[in-house]
C-alpha cells in the first residue's frame, strides 16, 4: 500500500470497496455487467481490447441512457509491446450540411441539446471495431454475443435508467413515437429489475457479424463489419428517418441534416496522445480537440506548488485546486477546438507561470483565458441560468440539489451577435436563486430530453501489459427518436459548438466539436501504470484530477482517492445546452466538511452542497511494472459502478 502524505488530511480508515490485487486481469466500468462481461473474456483468453470491446458493447445495452450505437467515444491505450500512449479518435465530426447558416435559418441561436440537428457523425462503433481488429485476437462474433443476448433476451433494467425514461416519458409519448414504442413497454415506464429487450439493436448487431461471412481472415471479417455500418442498412436508415422533422430542445420541429453519405465518408483512426508531466508521471490525454489537456493545464500549474496546496480536502488545497482549473477552463473555452491550438506554448514553462501568478486569496468571478501571440479566438456571448431562456415545458432535473442563500448578483448575459435571432420557443421566467437546479453531478435529464452531465466508463488491464481506458458517450436514449429498425438513436455532441463565427469551437462541416469525452492514461518512466476515467461532462477531468493528487501526491490507494470527497466548479461556459456558466460557481459533496466549505465561502465561492456521494463516477485499473501486480477500483456513488479481477 502507498504511505499517505503528512501534507495531506489522511484518508478514511476504511474504504467503501477493496482495493482489487492481482496478477491475471483487472476490470473496471460504470455498470457491473460490463465489468463481468470484460473479466469474463479475460478469463477465456482474450486480452484488455478484446475484453474492453465486449464490454463497451455491453455498456450500450446496460447503460442506453448514458451511451449507444449511435454515439461516440475516445480512448488512451498502450501494448504490451510498445508503451507509448495512442489515443483512438471516436468522435464523428459534423455533417457536411451542419452550418452555422443553416441553424439559423432555422430560427436557433444555440445548437440544440436534443434532436438530430445536434447529431455528429457516430463514431463509436466503428472505433471499437477498428480497436478489435488491430489489437485484438478474438472474432467479432464472440466479442458481440453477450451485448446480442442482452438485447435479445433482456436484462434488468437500472434504477439510473429508470429515472431517465419517467424524465422523459411525456415526450416520448406526445412528440417521439418511435422512443415511446421502445421504452415504455405496454405504454409504461418500466421498474427497476424489469427484463428490458432491444430486440432491433440485436439484429443490428447480427447484420454487423454477417457481413463478415465469406471473407477469408479476421481483418476482412472486421472490415466488412465496418463496411457495414458505415454504408449498408444503418446509414440508409438513419438518413431516411431524419429527413422527418420532430422535436429538439428547443421547443421547435426541425428535420435533421445528417445524411448516409456523411456516415459513408467516416473512419475512425488514431493519434498521438497529448502529454504532460507531473510529480515523475506522465499523464496522457486526447489533443485539443476535446477538453483532456485541460486537465494538463491544470497539473502544470500546481505541480510546483507545496504538497499542502494540493489536497482538495483542505479550504487552502481545495481554493486553489479551483482556482487553477478555471484558468486552464478560460484556456480551453478561448483556444480548443478541431483546428490549430498552441499546445507548445499553453504547456509551456513561461506561459504556465505567467498564469499560475493569477491565483490569489481569493475566487475569481470572472472568465479569464490567457494570451498567445498570433492567435485571435472570439469568446461566445455567456449566459447565466438566470438569464438563459428556457422553452417552455421545460422541468427540473433529474438529480436536484438547492443553491444556498446569499448568492451573489451576475452580471447579464453578453447580447447575441448583431441580426442574431432570438432563441426560439415561449419565454418563461428566469429561475429563482434558491430553485433546485442541477448540479452537473450525475446526469442531468430535462423532460425535453437535455442532458448534462454525460457518459459511462470502461477501464481493463491484462497479465501481458495492454492496457486501454475508454469513455464511450451520446447516443442516449433521451438525446432524439429512436430509429425504427436500429432501435437506437444519434447523438447531440455538436451542442458543443457555437453558431457565433471567429470562436475556437465554431460550428464548420466536417470538423470535430470540442468533445468533453477525456480518459487518462499514467505513466511513470515510461512505463503505463494506471487507466482512469469518469462521467460526468465538464467535471470529468476536474474528478480526474482530484484522483490524480491524492494518488501521486497524497499516498492514496486508488480506492480511497475514489472515495473521498468530490468538489467541482462550474465558473466557465458549460459544453451542453443552453451553455450557461455560473461566477464562482462551486459545488462540493458535504463530507468536505463545514470548516471547510464555510472557508471557501469565505473566499468567495458560490457554493452548493451537494449531498454526501453524489460527484463523480471515476473508475481505474493500475499496474506495478516492478512486480507485475495490477489493481482496480470503482466508484460507490450510484451503486452501479464496480471493479473485478484477480
């Protein structure tokens, strides 16, 4: 076990799960049936990918509102053979027909949070296939069999997933038919425990293994498969359902612009990791591209810092945890996006000091990027949840907490761009200060099928030293109709982007948006050590990095790191729809104390408590190079995340 560091508040004495040891596999996601599906292909012979692909595809069954077919993902991943970290790239771009030009015509100001004009290219399926096939052993055959019997033969449903269809059920009823037929059997919600079948989605993933029959290698059946998906019956049908229009988010009917063409022109491929060091470890994300050097950023800021700054159960290593992940979020808000970022100079030395000097007693209000030489980025008008209209019909969230007496006035939302139209749909009044609004903990869901707060996890290590962390997102069953035949539906990334020209994350045909999806990969000397990744949208690297301080800085088991108390801020423009941001937002589980959260009030942070286990799903698997030993560890919070292996 680590030693804990005397700089940091000690870890509880026990934890709420083991830390899993081994020498044979380890498995980790946010749906114990994942995790069995993967440890069970480990224990017949297959390795991390083979075992990471199955149950992926499992996680489309279990977790369908979490993720899908029709959704996207990334991971970081390195063999056995050759450490470096790659990442596999499964984020589709935008259509060739998503321009800022035409939503506007449209009568949008905002890419919506639901419907299919938010819809990317999917891009998961074919990027766990393209994983399977170059890094893989088994048949796509038997890596799909236990997602096909899931599908088929049913499987009880969630609790999680439960709350997300009641949520939505008055939608699926009155505006998508398609979803009311798959989700409400019997015209019902269906209850936790229910037997719950996706028979259209087995089929879909049967066609997948029959494309394959005839051709003579594993590659050539794989590659079929892809073939399939990508220009046989599921482009032809989702481009036939889409060109009818139903609602979106914003109140209005609107037909989407994805076509079969757009799926024919996608393949997902690989890229280099983006990388920083911190405390002798490298830490490997995706690019720019989506949100994960971040989180990079933020390491580079407090890697100089005394140890006692850094642990987040402290009101001084908490405020200034916070206070260093809103200058890398000004960063990722001005600069990222699928084009050309200065990566070299926003990790660099001089650029990092320079910022880390902003960092002061006490919390900024304000959005405060940092400057590059050369590079002109436009910010987006930001908008408050005071002053962001909201449609008509739209409800509470799901997960609800209150925001606490005494919240400071904001400033107005900057106007829209000149000849900009108004958001569509009725007015309603702005929400009060002490309203229960969401806390961009566990997903948010919105009667009208918004969602915050996104995604599911899947980490997986083997005996012979691959080892892959994955996030596959989107595709949700709230995030537009169900499409008949496929029994799935898109994804809504593209909410990602903004309309307003001149902006890093633009909305421009055929690129990526600014995708929140980020798992880690560690290593030290060079070597991988640990895979770790969790839901949760814009948090997901601010949980990440809570876990990274008090593992390489505080001498926390995995399990404990996992366990203690969460904290995350929400001073920067949200990636989901409708993109508001609060000043000095922070929200933080109670276990961190009312010392503590009185002190960060103190400092001026606008705080909401969230509840004792409600932030973060995070999940890992570790292994020690020196003597083989692999490890796991899961999250409590949900009761649904767990870790396996031996």
């Amino acid at each position: 076990m680590p030693t804990p560091n005397p700089a940091f508040v000690p870890p509880a004495g026990q934890t709420t799960r083991p830390d899993l040891q081994g020498t044979f596999g380890m498995a980790a996601a946010t749906h114990w049936t994942a995790t069995a599906t993967a440890q069970s292909v480990l224990e017949r012979g297959g390795n991390a990918f083979d075992a990471a692909v199955a149950g992926a595809f499992v996680l489309h069954v279990v977790e369908p509102h979490l993720n899908g077919p029709g959704g996207d993902l990334t991971a970081v991943f390195a063999t056995a053979t050759d450490p470096t970290p790659v990442v596999l790239v499964g984020q589709g771009p935008a259509p060739a027909a998503a321009t800022p030009e035409h939503y506007r015509a449209e009568g949008l100001a905002l890419v919506p949070g639901s419907g299919a004009l938010a819809a990317t290219v999917p891009g998961a399926v074919d990027a766990w296939l393209l994983l399977l096939r170059d890094h893989g052993t088994w048949e796509l055959a038997d890596v799909l069999a236990p997602a096909i019997g899931y599908a088929r033969d049913g499987h009880p449903v969630a609790p999680a997933v439960v709350r997300t269809i009641t949520a939505v059920q008055d939608l699926f009823r009155q505006h998508w038919p398609t979803s009311a037929a798959q989700w409400l059997p019997d015209g019902a919600v269906p209850a936790a425990g229910d037997l719950v079948r996706n028979e259209a989605l087995a089929s879909v993933l049967d066609r997948l293994v029959a494309a394959g029959t005839g051709s003579g290698t594993r590659t050539a059946r794989i590659d079929a498969a892809r073939t399939e998906w990508s220009e046989g019956s599921v482009a032809e049908a989702i481009d036939r359902f889409v060109r009818e229009p139903h609602r979106h988010s914003s109140g209005t009917d609107h037909a989407g612009v994805i076509r079969g063409s757009d799926l024919a022109a996608f393949r997902a491929s690989y890229e280099p990791a983006t990388t920083a060091t911190f405390r002798g470890c490298t830490i490997a994300k995706t690019g720019p591209w989506g949100q994960g050097p971040a989180l990079l950023q933020t390491l580079r800021l407090l890697d100089p810092l005394d140890d006692a700054l850094l642990d987040p159960s402290t009101e001084v290593g908490a405020h200034t945890i916070v206070e260093a992940q809103k200058l890398a979020l000004a960063d990722r808000e001005a600069f990222y996006g699928d084009g050309d970022v200065p990566m070299d100079v926003l990790l660099s030395g001089a650029y990092t000091d320079e910022r880390r000097a902003l960092i002061g007693d006490r919390a900024s209000a304000e959005l405060r990027p940092g400057s590059v030489a050369g590079v002109e980025h436009v910010l987006p008008p930001f908008r408050t949840p005071d002053d962001a209209e909201r449609p008509a019909g739209l409800g509470e969230p799901t997960v609800q907490v209150a925001r606490g007496a005494g919240r400071p006035p904001v400033a107005p939302a900057a106007p829209a761009a000149p000849g900009a139209p108004a958001a569509p749909g009725a007015p309603v009044a702005p929400v009060a200060p002490a309203a229960p609004v969401e806390d961009r903990g566990e997903p948010f869901v919105a009667p009208d099928g918004e969602t915050r707060g996104d995604t599911c996890h899947i980490d997986v290590v083997d005996r012979w030293g691959n080892i892959v962390s994955a996030t596959p997102s989107g595709g949700w069953l709230q995030s537009s109709p169900t499409i008949p035949g496929l029994g799935f539906c898109l994804g809504t990334r593209l909410q990602m982007t903004w309309l307003e020209p001149g902006t890093a994350s633009t909305l421009r045909p055929g690129d990526r948006p600014r995708t929140t999806l980020t798992p880690t990969l560690v290593l030290r000397d060079g070597e991988p050590v640990a895979a770790l990744g969790s839901p949760g949208g814009d948090q997901q690297d601010q949980w990440q990095l809570l876990f990274l301080l008090r593992w390489i800085v505080g001498g926390y088991s995995p399990q404990q790191a996992i366990d203690a108390p969460a904290l995350h801020t929400t001073s920067f423009p949200g990636s989901f729809w409708p993109r508001t941001w609060e000043p000095a937002g922070l929200v933080v589980e109670d276990r961190l104390g009312d010392a503590v959260i009185a002190g960060l009030e103190a400092r001026g942070h606008v705080v909401t408590r969230a509840g004792d286990w409600s932030l973060g799903r995070l999940s890992c698997v570790t292994r020690d190079t020196s003597t083989g030993v692999l490890g796991a560890a899961a999250n409590p919070r949900g009761a649904q995340g767990y870790a396996a292996g031996r």
